[in-house]
C-alpha cells in the first residue's frame, strides 16, 4: 500500500473520531443544560412552598375543604376562605403540571418531590373540580387536566421511590461512577 492511501484513511479516520467526539459531548452538554433548567425552575417554583401562608392554604385544602363545604356548587360555588385557598394550593401544582406537560420540567423529579402532596391536594379536590367539569359543561372536561395528570403519574410512582434514588445514588458513589 502506498503512503497516500495510509495517510489517507489515517486522516479520515481521525475525522470521524473528531466528528463521534463532538456528537457525543454535545449531546452530553444539552442534556447538562436540560437539567440545569429544571433545577432553576423547581427552585423558582418551591420558593413559594416555604411560605408559612402556602401551607396555610395547603391544610386547608388537605383537611378542611371537603369537610366544611359541599362540592354541589363545583370550584367557583365555594366561600371566599376555601375559594382562595383552592387557587393558591391547586394552581400552584397545576403550574409545575403544565410545565411538565410541555417539556419544561422533568415530570420524574417533580414527581419524586411532591408526590405525597401532589395525591393528599388531589384526592380533596377532585369531588369539587368533576362538579366544575360538569357545571362547566362542553369543553370542561380539560379543567385542571395536567394536574389530574400529574397525580395520576404521581400515584403510579412507588412510595419508596426517593429512598430508592437515595440509595441508588449511593452505590453509584461507592463504585466511583457519579
């Protein structure tokens, strides 16, 4: 073989280690990035989850709502006290839900977050948000979907999921791969 076709396929096959390289570390640095946006967005979101007046609301919600009011009169039928404490509790997690729908936040992390909150806020609405489905009458069947959505996903996620992770991540750790 001469020299010119060594150095050829030498050369091409540098430029295909340098194009596999760049592919492989680009796709490394969006995923990297895709992360850092979720985390940026978690944390702007829990901010207000250590408001003492947001789990004012939430125990509201969790222990008073359906105790103390008939779902008869769906979402916009409640007292002011209860109305204000639905929008401030619900909508909070149908934003982390609708982010997650479109891709935003990683439905996974919020999930493992929230998920004993995300069940306890939807099994006390839901009576009052079918009541408003209904009331609402054509078209009303989406109201409040992503977050009917997101207790759906978080019911079907194990209780033991973030000890899981925990340990997970610790054996990682042993074995040098994080």
């Amino acid at each position: 073989m001469d020299s010119s076709v060594v150095f050829n396929i030498v050369t091409t096959a540098i430029a295909v280690v340098a194009v596999v390289t760049s592919v492989v570390f680009s796709a490394r640095q969006t995923r990297t990035a895709k992360h850092a946006n979720h985390i940026s967005v978690m944390i702007d979101l829990l901010a207000e989850f250590r408001s003492v007046e947001f789990h004012g609301h939430h125990d509201y919600v969790t222990l008073r709502l359906g105790a103390e009011n008939d779902p008869a009169a769906g979402v916009r039928g409640l007292p002011d006290e209860a109305r204000t404490s639905f929008y401030s509790v619900v909508y909070y997690y149908q934003s982390f839900a609708n982010l997650a729908v479109f891709g935003l936040l990683d439905e996974t992390l919020l999930v493992t977050v929230l998920r004993t909150r995300i069940l306890s806020v939807w099994e006390a609405i839901r009576p009052f948000v079918a009541r408003e489905r209904e009331l609402r009458g054509p078209g009303g069947g989406n109201y409040l979907s992503s977050f009917e959505e997101l207790a759906r996903l978080a019911a079907q996620l194990p209780p033991d999921h973030v000890r899981e992770r925990i340990a997970e991540i610790r054996r990682r750790r042993e074995r040098g791969l994080t």
